[in-house]
C-alpha cells in the first residue's frame, strides 16, 4: 500500500511540472538577445522568466504594441520586480530603475524643468529633469514610446547604456 501510494505521488509530481512548463513556455518565436536574459532559475545578470515575457506580451497590447522591448543591460544585477499597467503605459519595473512604453507618447509625470536632446547608438533621445523627480530618458524606438527613469539618483551613463541594450521581444 505505501509502495502504491508512494508511485501515485511521485506520478502527480511528474504530471504536475509537465503541466507546469506547459503554461510557463512562450509559444512564441523570441529575440536571441531575449532567449539569453530569459532565467526561470535566475541565474543570469539580466533577469527575466518566461512568465515575465507572457505577460509583458500580453499587458503590451492594450498600449497598442505588437512587439515590446526589454533590456539586455542594467544596473548591477537587475530582474524583472513588477510588470503593470498604467493609466498611460505599459510599466516594467526593475530594483534599480522602470521602463514604461506605449504607442502613444508618455507625458511626464510634474512639470519639465530642464530637457535636453541625446544622441543615443539606438535612436535621438531626450533628457527630462522632471520637478520633484530624478532625471527620465525619454526616446522614441520603431513606433514605441519609452521612458527610463529611478527613484534614486542614477549616473546618464547608466541610462543609456540600459536604452542602448533595449530589444524587441520577438524576431
């Protein structure tokens, strides 16, 4: 009886995780740059799961986007926090920074004090200093509106170089 009991379990196991990567699997064809940061075990710099490509996937489409980006590069070691949808944007926030991107362009959060053009390896960009907040790249890929920005203090170097690592999701 315990040998039966014990096969039964050990099946629902087995059963149970072929279930599993059924459901977490995109049934998509992804960017290789993507296919590299993606890490269901988190063991990469940049780090995402498959889960987090569905769902960024999926939130993208109410912001009229077909095909998101995502970073290859962050800051330090940074993975995928929280993915959310927003009044204007899709958001993708990571430990040390966001993304939010939309089809439509993104207006800043206060008042724009200072903004200033960058020119990116990407594409033009522009510098917002935005009142009571920390500096936001703003920039504009294909026909997606993007914004970077942190809650702390981050060096522009970091900010484009995240911007520079941005990728389509699929090929």
């Amino acid at each position: 009886m315990k040998r039966l009991l014990f096969l039964l379990f050990v099946s629902v196991i087995i059963f149970a995780s072929g279930c599993l990567n059924e459901v977490v699997k995109p049934n998509i064809e992804l960017n290789p740059k993507v296919q590299k940061i993606i890490s269901d075990n988190y063991v990469s710099n940049m780090r995402c799961t498959s889960e987090d490509i569905k769902l960024i996937l999926d939130y993208a489409k109410a912001y009229g986007i077909q095909n998101p980006y995502i970073p290859t590069k962050g800051v330090a070691t940074d993975y995928i926090v929280e993915i959310r949808k927003e009044d204007d944007a899709l958001a993708i926030i990571y430990p040390h920074f966001s993304i939010r991107e939309s089809s439509k362009e993104i207006p800043p959060i206060n008042k724009v004090e200072q903004e200033k053009s960058v020119k990116l390896a990407v594409s033009d960009g522009k510098w917002r200093k935005v009142e009571g907040n920390a500096p936001q790249l703003y920039l504009k890929l294909g026909n997606v509106y993007i914004t970077i920005d942190s809650a702390k203090y981050l060096d522009e170097k970091e900010y484009e170089t995240i911007a520079e690592s941005l990728v389509q999701i699929k090929k």
